[in-house]
C-alpha cells in the first residue's frame, strides 16, 4: 500500500528498530530520528540475535534501519533473516561500504533503500521521505545496471545459504575468509581444532562447495566479501 506524499518537514515516522554494532552510531541514529520525524518509539540493537529478539517481543516498527556489518551476521544473510521475519516491514540498509556490488546485492535482495553511513542530514530526510512514498532509494549518482534473472536468483540463492549457517558456523566463514588456518580459528573462538573442523565439514557441505578456497570464492562472488567480520 503506498504512503501518501508528505513534505519532509511533516513527515511523521511513530516507531523505528535501528539495528548496528556501533552503540554511538546506534543512538545518533535513534536521536536523529527522534528529532526530525519525531519518531518516539525507537529500540535499538548491537546484533542480529538482539534485534531478532526484540522483534520476538511482538514489537512490529514502521520501519527498521540496518548495518550490514554485524559482530553475528555475514553480509547479506543478516538481512534476510530480517526481511523473513518482517516480510512487511521496509528495511533500509546503512552503511559505510557503498560498493556498487554491495548495493546491487542489497536492492536486488528488497531493501527498502541504501544509505551511505556518510550522508548529510539534508539527504538523509530526502532519502527518508522517497522510502516512505514508496520509492527505492539509492546513493546519489548511483544507478542499478540492468541484470539477468539468472544473476539476481544465483545472488539471492548464495545468499540464503549463508544467512541459514549457525552462528559459530558465519563467524568461522569470515575467518575463512581472512585466510586464517583451522588452529588459529580455533585460538580465535576458544574451541578444539576437531570441533572447528566440524563446523567447517558441515558449512562446506551447506554451501553446497568442496573445500575452504571455493567457500570463499562464493563469498566473494555475491560481493559481500567485506561485510563478513
């Protein structure tokens, strides 16, 4: 259903998640909103896991506001256990990587928007106001190439397939693709070299690829490389 056009200065927005691991960041964000859409309730999250609860406790926003960058959440799959638990909600992506790969991958996957973590406050309520009248939004200059229904189903299938990896299993994939070897993870998540080799075992077969190089490559591939911790 589209909203009715507003100017900016009326534009009303009564509740709002923010959801991004930088608790400064999170409550600039919240008071700006506050401030400008007079927006009064506002819950806030550091992690996918916090946000997912709040959403648990039947908490339905008019809108939710996410960092892709997040300490238990790889890339897109954060985003998509979001938009599988509020398919109606729109969710509009913030964030300091604004590659044209990551931006195609988050429109293609039904952001509501993407907004650099850099924009001005002027922009920001233009981009607020085009997302509330229905619009997409995307950074200024920047336009989406045309694309085959073949690349957007290969970008949302790679996808769903992380974003469905347990938690111990996304953090190992990013160390993965770091580069680290199987001890070092092991040091890194204080777990037994076996147990991690486990894990490795069953997200390979997961994704669907042979060895630790094609997981990575895969990554890669949906250009959500830089997003993983």
């Amino acid at each position: 259903m589209s909203r009715t056009a507003l100017p900016v200065h009326s534009l009303s927005i009564k509740s709002a998640l923010v959801i991004d691991d930088h608790p400064l960041y999170c409550d600039a964000l919240a008071a700006t909103m506050e401030s400008t859409f007079n927006t009064r309730r506002i819950r806030t999250a550091t992690s996918l896991g916090e946000a997912l609860q709040q959403l648990r406790m039947r908490f339905s926003p008019d809108l939710i506001m996410l960092d892709l960058n997040l300490p238990d959440a790889s890339g897109l799959s954060g985003f998509l256990k979001i938009k599988e638990k509020t398919p109606d909600i729109p969710v509009i992506v913030i964030s300091a990587i604004t590659s044209k790969d990551v931006v195609q991958s988050v429109i293609a996957a039904g952001a509501a928007g993407f907004i650099p973590k850099d924009i001005g406050r002027h922009n920001f309520q233009e981009a607020m106001q085009d997302i509330w009248n229905g619009k997409t939004y995307l950074p200024p200059g920047y336009t989406m190439p045309a694309r085959t229904r073949a690349t957007d189903r290969s970008v949302e299938s790679i996808s769903r397939k992380i974003a469905h990896l347990s938690q111990q299993q996304t953090r190992i994939l990013g160390l993965i693709c770091e580069g680290m070897p199987n001890k070092l993870i092991a040091y890194e998540m204080q777990l037994a070299e076996a147990t991690v080799k486990a894990h490795i075992t069953a997200l390979l077969r997961r994704l669907g690829v042979h060895n630790r190089t094609q997981a990575a490559m895969l990554v890669r591939e949906v250009s959500i490389r830089h997003s993983l911790q």
